[in-house]
C-alpha cells in the first residue's frame, strides 16, 4: 500500500509561508519557484497548491491546471536561458528518484553538449537563484 501524503512536507511550508523559496510565479492553483540545488541553471520547479505525493494520487483536475504553467515556465526557461532544449521531470516515489513528497515537476534548459549536474546535488547561491529568477520572469 502506498504512503498517505504528508501536509508537512517541505514543499506545503513553502506554500504556507514557513520556509523562503525564490519564487517565479503564483496563481489561484500554482506555484513556481527555483530548485534550490539547481541541475543547470534556470532549475525551477511547478507546484500545485493542493497536496497530492505525485502524480499517482493526484486530482486530475489539479493536473489540468498544473500542465498549462509547466508549458508557460518551460518556454520562459527557455528563451531566458536560450536554452537548446528543456527537460521537464516528475518521480513518482523513492525507486523512482523522489525526495520531496508534495507533487512537483522540474524544468530545466538543457544545452547541446553539456550535461547536468547530479540530482539533488550542492545547495545554489541565493543571489544567483535571485538573477536566474528574474531572467525567467521577464519571459513570462
Ligand atoms: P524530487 O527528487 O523529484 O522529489 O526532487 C526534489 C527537488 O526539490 C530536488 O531537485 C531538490 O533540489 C529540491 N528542493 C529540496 N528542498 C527545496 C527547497 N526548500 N526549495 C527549493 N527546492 C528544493
């Protein structure tokens, strides 16, 4: 049987408030901020605000208010980081590579030749999560 979904969980203090997070966007349903330990620069991250563990257990009408913001932060994560592709990622569980059990999706610009670093590597900078930050909103 699956694990149940943690309200606690780092992910739900971020979207009460508890913990800082360097926001990208926010709307009635979503919410979109910078990976703290970044795989290339421009790692951000989708929300939703209610709490599911993943995308086994979502609200599929969370999902259809979700995927829209995905697009809409991939293509600023692109053009701010003219970028040759993006990789959008979503782990569903420990075996599947899940840290964080609050539903989430990466998006992250990819270059031609040059490889990510490790998932969940070394904590960023926040000044440098700052500037990467404002160059994906000024694409928004
Ligand atoms: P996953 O393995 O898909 O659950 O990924 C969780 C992601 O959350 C990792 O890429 C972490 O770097 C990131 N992360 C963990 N804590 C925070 C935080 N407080 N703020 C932003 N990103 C975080």
């Amino acid at each position: 049987m699956s694990a149940t979904y943690d309200p606690n969980n780092i992910f739900a203090k971020i979207l009460k408030g508890e913990i800082p997070s360097v926001k990208l966007y926010e709307d009635a349903d979503v919410v979109a901020f910078m990976d703290v330990m970044p795989q290339a620069p421009g790692h951000l991250l989708v929300i939703p605000r209610q709490g599911s563990r993943n995308l086994l257990d979502a609200d599929p009408a969370v999902l259809a208010k979700l995927m829209p913001v995905v697009q809409k932060l991939a293509l600023a994560a692109k053009e701010a980081f003219e970028a040759d592709g993006i990789y959008v990622a979503q782990f569903n569980e420990p075996a599947a590579g899940q840290t964080v059990f609050h539903l989430h999706f990466h998006v992250i610009p990819r270059h031609d030749g040059q490889p990510l670093k490790p998932h969940s590597g070394g904590m960023e900078d926040i000044e440098v999560l700052k500037v990467n930050a404002e160059k994906i909103k000024a694409c928004l």
